[in-house]
C-alpha cells in the first residue's frame, strides 16, 4: 500500500542530494528504455529538471495535469512537482536535472520555473537545433576532464535557461525589484509553513511588511491574495496525496495540518466542487 509519494534524487536512486552544485544529464532512453519507458509518479524536492523531447511522444502527468505530447517539446518541472512519464519506445530526448541552490536569484523567482510547464518547440527549428547543441555540448563536458570545466558548465546551463526562457511565454523582461524579492520570500514561507496554517499577518510579519501592503503585492501579480495562495497551495498538496498515495481522508487532513477532517472536507469541497472521496474516484477514472 503506498502511503507516501516517492521522492528521488534522481529517478529510482536516493532521496537527497549533498552537493548544491549538483548537475545531471542523460538520454532519456538510459533511464527509460530498461523500465519499459514508463517512469512512475514520483517527485524530486530539490531538483528542476528540463527535458527535451526531439521525437516521439510522451504521457506526461504533472501534478493533476495531464497531457499527450509529440515531436520536439520542453518540459519544465519544478522542485516538488509530482510527475510521471509514459515514452513511446525509441522516444528521443535528453534529461537536464539542476539543484536549486545551483540556481540562486537570478532565476529562483523567474516565472517559468515557478510552476509545470510545457513549451512547443515544433516551429521553432533554429533553435531547437541550438538548444539541442548547447545540451550535446554539456553533456560531452559532464562526461570527460577537461580544463575550465566547471567555467564552461555553468555558461552552457546559463544558456540553455535563457534558450527556454526566451520561448515562455510569461516571462518578465523588467529586473527584479524589491517587490519580487518579497513574493520570492514569501513563496518560500508559504512552502515551508504551509501545515501551520499561518495567517496572513504572519507571513506580513515575517516579511517586514503590512498586510495591506502584501496582499497589494500578491494581487497585482497574481490576481489573488495571500490567503487565496496559501490556499491554492493546500488544495495541489491535498490532490498530490489523494490522486498518488492510498492514505484515507482523515490521513490527509492531520498530514496538511487541519485539526478536523471533516473541516478539511469543507474546505476542499468548497475550493474544487466536490469532496476529496469524489475526487479520488474522479482521478483514478483517468489514469
């Protein structure tokens, strides 16, 4: 019975990783062909991953999103992202995993790492030609010795970021203000505080600023207040669980810190239309 959501470091290895500037890439087929090329839902907290598909096609499920791609395709998965992989046999592609220390601020806030995402390559044939380049060349550098390595790693994964970047289509070509810096902070607050059910004076608090001021912040960029984040948060936890774990209702209640199942029932029913019992028979429908 499966009660929790598997966690790797990378796919079927262990769960952490020690070293903040750890970076990883491969085929897909290294990893995918021995499996059957079907990767089962599992997350990776520490770790972004881009992949790149050049042919075949791919059921990917991110989250409690699910879609068919085929032909040439990014794929951005965030840390903590529960997802899942079904190739097509001889699917071709590469797999870029990067800590998230690795990142620093120039891109732990940056719009198109914030959440799942999925970028259509198939008109884009000069660059995707480079982009396929620049990962050819790093993973040729990840596999030999040579001089000024770690130099050149770090420029190509520079890169093959703005590459992606470049093609999504929220980004933000405005530096990053101080505002930016405190939804940065207060994503990590919300992340890490979720279970306390904090209030929004809390997290303003925490960050030094009003309460007016912060869910001013939180509108304007997001059309939502700091509660409605929060909650938002609570309610993809609570999917994460229902749809990959066996635990009961009530399990899933206590482990996302409501005192009351029955109050968490409520709440979820109120923010998706349908209780977590229905919602896991809904899912499980479509798998």
């Amino acid at each position: 019975m499966k009660h929790t959501i598997p966690q790797f470091a990378l796919y079927g290895e262990g769960r952490w990783i020690d070293n903040p500037d750890f970076v990883h890439i491969e085929d897909i087929a290294a990893r995918s062909s021995d499996l059957g090329w079907h990767i089962k839902a599992h997350q990776h907290t520490q770790l972004l991953q881009i992949l790149l598909l050049k042919s075949g096609s791919v059921q990917l499920q991110m989250d409690a999103d699910k879609r068919f791609l085929e032909g040439r395709w990014g794929i951005i998965i965030p840390p903590g992202t529960v997802h899942g992989f079904r190739f097509a046999p001889q699917t071709d592609g590469r797999v870029l995993s990067i800590s998230d220390s690795l990142l620093g601020s120039d891109y732990a806030s940056s719009a198109f790492i914030r959440a799942p995402d999925c970028i259509n390559l198939n008109g884009e044939q000069e660059d995707f030609q480079h982009l396929w380049q620049l990962l050819n060349l790093l993973e040729y550098e990840f596999h030999h010795i040579n001089s000024h390595k770690n130099e050149l790693i770090e420029h190509l994964l520079k890169s093959i970021l703005v590459y992606i970047e470049r093609h999504h289509a929220s980004v933000s070509a405005q530096p990053q203000s101080h505002d930016d810096l405190t939804l940065q902070r207060l994503k990590g607050l919300v992340n890490n505080h979720l279970r306390e059910h904090w209030k929004l004076c809390d997290y303003a608090s925490a960050l030094n600023v009003s309460d007016k001021k912060l869910n001013r912040l939180t509108q304007q960029a997001y059309g939502k207040t700091v509660i409605q984040l929060v909650h938002e948060h609570l309610l993809l936890e609570a999917k994460r669980h229902l749809i990959y774990t066996q635990k009961s209702v009530e399990e899933i209640a206590y482990d996302l810190g409501f005192k009351d199942p029955g109050y968490f029932s409520r709440f979820f029913k109120r923010c998706e239309e349908m209780t977590p019992g229905q919602y896991r028979q809904a899912s499980e429908k479509h798998k």
